[in-house]
C-alpha cells in the first residue's frame, strides 16, 4: 500500500487538448476494468460528454464569442465528470499505486518516501463561480505538498454530507451547489505524510 497516492483531478488550468486527452485516456483505462465497475459517470456517457465537447470545439475554432461560449459550456460537464469519476478512483483504489495508475487518471507523486506533516492552510478565499450554484475556493498550496484534498457541505450539524474531492493546484471550484445558501469548507495538503493538516472550517455566506 502507499500512503501518498494521489488522484489528479484539477482542470481549471488545462488546455481544451488535454482535458479531451485526459477524458479519451479515462475512457480507454476504465471501460471494462473490474477494479473500477460503477464509476459516478458510467463510460458511455462520458464518451457522449467527450463527443459534444469535441463538436462544440471544432465549430469553435473558426472564432466568434457565441460559439466559444457554448464550447465553455459543453467543457464543464465533461471536467465535472472526470472529477467525479477521480474521486471515485480516488476512493476505490485503496491508496495502491498500481491500481490507481490503472484508472488512466494521472498521480500527484511518485516518490513514496514521507517527508512529515505539511503547514497548516491558513485561509480559504471563496469567490462566485461563472454560473449560478457554483463557488470558487482558493488556498496556498503547502509547501511539499503534491495537491489538495478539499472537503466541503451545505450541510448543517454533525450529520451534514460533507464531499471530497483532490485538486492538483490550490483552487478548486464547486458546482452544483444550492444557490442562496452557505457553503462550509475545509481543506489539507496532500502527497507528504500519513497525517493530514486540515485548515480550519471557512464559510462562504451565500452562493450565488
């Protein structure tokens, strides 16, 4: 087992190129691989997702900001389906380097070796995301640490659902949120110790 295995599931700073690389890589290592049998976004849907965020690329590649939008549009349930399905992963894979790299998804490290427990994050920044029901996290990434590890709810009280997802930088944003309410969060350094650090609770009054 190695502790520090780290699913990859940060898109906000790739390429169109690569987040349709990283999508045709998912769907070629996780259909029919038993490690990974009921992933949130099952592979053909996330193909039909890949197919229409390929169209809406190429239209958009002769210019003109309606079709650029509409391409932007088409590209964010396809990263908001390969971080589910990294989550997943994340999960499923047992902290086994090998099953993980079997998921197709790409790791935060490849040195097993801890290097003890990373900085305590001091402050999460919220901001409205581009639409309604989503928000923006930011935190300084410690240093050492390979990700980030958020966790975060619109919960109230111990018996709130609290989501977790991993981020290969220090942002992250939410989707699907429920517009009006709070948004509690938390977060750690992930990749250098057994022990995580979480920052303390931070609260986004009200999501747009």
């Amino acid at each position: 087992m190695d502790d520090n295995v780290l699913i990859l599931v940060g898109y906000s700073h790739h390429s169109d190129d690569e987040v349709m690389l990283d999508a045709l890589r998912a769907i070629a290592f996780m259909t029919g691989n038993l490690d990974y049998p009921t992933p949130p976004v099952l592979m053909p849907a996330l193909q039909l997702l890949l197919n229409a965020f390929t169209v809406a690329y190429a239209n958009a590649s002769s210019g003109g900001t309606e079709l650029t939008a509409l391409k932007n549009e088409k590209r964010a349930p396809l990263t908001d389906a390969l971080a589910l399905n990294g989550g997943y992963v994340q999960i499923k894979c047992g902290n086994i380097r090998s099953k993980a790299l079997g998921s197709g998804y790409y790791l935060g490290s490849t040195n097993t070796s801890l290097i003890g427990p990373l900085a305590k994050v001091a402050l999460i920044k919220f901001s409205d995301g581009l639409n309604p029901g989503q928000a923006k996290m930011k935190a300084k990434k410690p240093y050492g640490a390979d990700g980030m590890i958020w966790m975060y709810t619109q919960g109230i009280g111990p018996t709130a659902f609290w989501i977790t997802v991993t981020s290969s930088r220090g942002t992250f944003t939410a989707r699907d949120l429920i517009s009006g309410q709070p948004l509690r969060a938390k977060v750690a350094g992930s990749g250098a110790s057994d022990e995580k650090v979480w920052s303390d609770e931070f609260t986004f009054p009200t999501v747009r």
